[in-house]
C-alpha cells in the first residue's frame, strides 16, 4: 500500500464510531421486558431478529386468534438484522448463478416464489406502516476486471434463456453513468429484484406490528433448553419457561436448541463503515442519481449502497471465521479490516477523498455449505426451524418464517415440497478439519481473484461435492 494511501484511509477512520450505523438512531424503541415466571402460548418463536419476527407476524396473519409468545436473548435486531447493508433481496438461493447450480430444476419457482416473497415484503411495509427507507431501486453486480464481464454477461444470457426479465447488461459508459468509478468495467443491473432499506427500522416495525397484533414479546430472554411437554413443548428461560403447542426456532448464527441442527453451520464475520453524508458536490462527482446497490463480482467482493441522509455503506471483502465456530464479541471489531475497507474505499471512489467515516462495525453472518437457507423439523414435526441464509436473510427469511409455518401446521405447500426445503445442505467437519478447510477455502478463492478468476484443485473439488464458497 502506497504511503499516501495509507494516510488517507487512516485519517479517515478517525473519528469512526465503533456501534454499527443503524442501531445509533435516537429514534430507537425502549426496551421490553423480560420473561419473568411461566408463560403458555399456542405458539414459541425463539428468535428476535428478521427470522422470528417474520414468523410470529405470519402467525398471526393466518390466524388472529393464535397465541404468540416471542423470546430474544437480548434486544431484538441486535445482531445480524440490525448490522446487515440493508439489501433486500428477491433471491432466494443466494443469487442467480447460485440457484442455477444447486436446484436448476425448480429455479423458475424459486425465482418466481422469491419475487412474490419481495412483493408482499413491500405491501407490508406499506400495511403497517413501517418507515424503514424502503426503496426498490435494484442492485448493479459490477466488473472490476475483464475476466469478470464474461462472467456477468454468462449470468445474463442463461437467465435470458430462462424466460427471466428485469436484468440489463450495462458497458463501462452505462454503468458508469449509473456510479462513477474509474474501477468500474461493466456491470448487470437487477432492476427489480432488490430493494435497499433501513435494516433496524424494518425491525422496529416488525416488533410493532406483533406487538399491536397481539404478540407477546420477551427481551433479555434467552432460550437456554427445549424439551418436550406433554403434547407440546417447553423452552427453559433464566427466570421462567414457556409451555407451546408449537416452537419455530429462528435463531440461525446462535448455536440451535436442536443440537443436531449445529453442524450445519458456521458463523462468518463481516464488517461494514458508513461514511458521514457527502455533501451535494460529493454526490455529484459520483453521480449514482438512481440509487442501487452495488457489488463486485470478486470472490472477496464488497458490497454498498447509498442511505437516505447521503451517506456511502462500504462493507464485505475480509470474512473471518473463529476456530470452532466461537462467538466472540471481542471479533464484532477489527480495526485491520476497518483500514483495508478504507483503503478500497478510496481506490473506488478515489474522487471522495477527505470524506470520512462516522461509523465501522461487524457481526456475525450464519454460513452453511450450500450458501441459502435449509431448513426442517425435530420433536415429531412440533418444532421447525430455518437456518443459513449466509448474508442474503433480509428478505429471504420472510419465506423462511412461511416455510417453519408451513411445517408445523403438517401442511403439503408448494413450498414444502421443494427440493431446497426438503433437503439439507453437506455439515461442516468437526474441527481441526473445519478450520483448514475453510482457511484452505479462503486462500484459494483469494488466489482466484489475482489469476482472472482461475479456480484451482481445491475449488474445483469442493464445486463437484456441491459446497459453497462460490463468493
């Protein structure tokens, strides 16, 4: 790294807030209380982010009646659902190319489920009222080298063969048109399939909407044992546990309350700045008037989008896996990863130099090896759960919540009986194994970055066993 550029990228973090952008909102709801004594419910949903909130939502969508008690260890959205990029995604599969690889026989109606999934996210948004910056701009992969622009334009033509629309393929005028980067080659614009928004807010206003429909909602109430009880199920709690008929488990990158479900995942930490808001000169030397999300199509990609007061979220790039898939606040910080996304920052938009950064945070993303959500059942089909939406749960863990749904009412849907909810993703390998190979993984993809993309023995093997790490 050149001097100057260093400089640059340091002074820039200065005055960096190390709390993620989204939850420092002065606007941001008290808390609620904790369970304290027992309580009964038809229906326990563990999980206070997007997954279970999505959940009890439904619940009491398709039947007022129901009796819904919801538990969150600490406040709702503190994790994942309120550090993401605000990217809401139609895809179920983790993109396009993802989908096509792993469930090519039923693409079409997952692309077709996950679109009317993105819809009825944004008429909820709209029936309750939720004011979380809902935009449906779409979102531009972009090249930032030659090789990748086969890559894009591949990506278009099988998805044209396919009968899908809605995707446009932009040279290097067009999309830098769209964003100006002297980095950008060419680009494949979603202009529907993505919607960009407030991630916190989107949770506010899921937690109200329950809440005004009749949910009970328990923070600092961590679910710590499950067990069967009589014909139901209860949850052991620190101060109380909760009896139900039925348990919907949406807790994805915290270790599961059905031990077996562990294996299938790993927790993958990302980190992210937001940039103070760029003044109007600033904005103009980038353009970037419509307002997309961004991506490159890297194996380490980094992924921004612009926020309604004008600032720049830059995040991705560095994913850092704990040894034994530990928890550790201690990594929701790592200011050499803050300085390198800084370094990137400028080298896209060397044109915003003297800009800085208000915020740098990280958190946790649940992975599993086939990079989209799995899901299923335990305790004779009364508990269900759904688990790793590797980055991509802003909008795809509203379908997962229709799927635990579904399950639990021993229901026969078009969502039960796909392929990709019937069938589980390969478990990661008991350790050291899964800390070599992962590291393995990373290194290798990182290689395929500095030679045009060429994936080596490694990658290619893992591609033939059907494991992810494609991104």
């Amino acid at each position: 790294m050149a001097p100057g550029a260093m400089r640059t990228a340091t002074a820039s973090l200065a005055d960096a807030q190390p709390v993620p952008y989204w939850l420092d909102d002065p606007g941001r709801p008290g808390a609620l209380p904790a369970l304290t004594g027992d309580e009964h419910a038809d229906l326990l949903v563990v999980g206070g982010g997007y997954s279970g909130l999505w959940t009890a939502l439904l619940a009491k969508e398709r039947d007022p009646l129901r009796d819904v008690v919801l538990i969150e260890g600490r406040e709702v959205g503190w994790a994942a659902s309120g550090r993401n990029g605000g990217f809401c995604s139609a895809s179920l599969t983790h993109g396009f190319s993802n989908g096509l690889a792993r469930f090519p026989g039923e693409l079409r109606a997952l692309e077709r489920l996950g679109a009317r999934n993105l819809d009825a996210i944004e008429a909820a948004v709209a029936r309750y009222s939720i004011d979380c910056a809902f935009e449906r701009t779409g979102e531009i992969d972009v090249a930032t080298e030659p090789y990748q622009l086969d890559g894009l334009r591949e990506i278009y033509e099988e998805a044209t063969a396919l009968g899908f629309t809605g995707l446009e393929l932009l040279d290097r005028d067009a999309v830098r048109a769209e964003v100006d980067s002297p980095t950008f080659l060419g680009g494949l614009w979603d202009r529907r399939g993505v919607a960009m928004l407030h991630p916190a807010k989107l949770v506010w206003g899921l937690t109200r909407a329950c809440l005004d429909l009749g949910v009970r909602v328990y923070e600092n109430t961590p679910g710590l044992a499950l067990a069967g009880s009589g014909a139901g199920m209860a949850v052991r709690t620190p101060h109380g546990r909760v009896f139900a008929r039925r348990v919907a488990l949406g807790t994805n990158v915290f270790p599961s309350l059905v031990r077996r479900v562990r294996p299938y995942t790993v927790p993958v930490y990302d980190y992210a700045l937001m940039t103070e808001p760029l003044t109007a000169d600033q904005l103009g030397a980038i353009g970037w008037k419509n307002r997309q999300g961004l991506g490159d199509s890297a194996n380490q990609f980094h992924y921004f989008r612009i926020t309604s007061d004008h600032r720049v979220l830059w995040g991705g790039y560095d994913a850092i896996y704990p040894y034994g898939g530990r928890l550790s606040a201690g990594l929701e910080h790592r200011p050499e990863t803050y300085l390198r996304l800084a370094t990137h920052f400028f080298r896209c938009f060397p044109q915003l130099e003297g800009v800085r950064f208000s915020h740098a945070w990280g958190g946790a993303i649940d992975t599993c090896s086939r990079f989209s959500a799995f899901f299923g059942t335990a305790h004779g089909g009364r508990v269900a759960y759904a688990a790793g939406y590797t980055g991509l749960g802003v909008g795809a863990t509203r379908f997962g919540g229709e799927v635990m749904l579904d399950l639990l009412a021993g229901e026969r849907t078009e969502r039960t009986e796909l392929e990709m909810v019937r069938r589980k993703p390969l478990p990661f390998p008991p350790e050291p194994a899964a800390w070599a190979g992962i590291g393995l993984t990373k290194w290798s993809l990182a290689r395929a970055d500095a030679r045009a993309g060429r994936r080596n023995l490694w990658l290619r093997t893992m591609d033939r066993l059907g494991l992810g790490f494609d991104s």
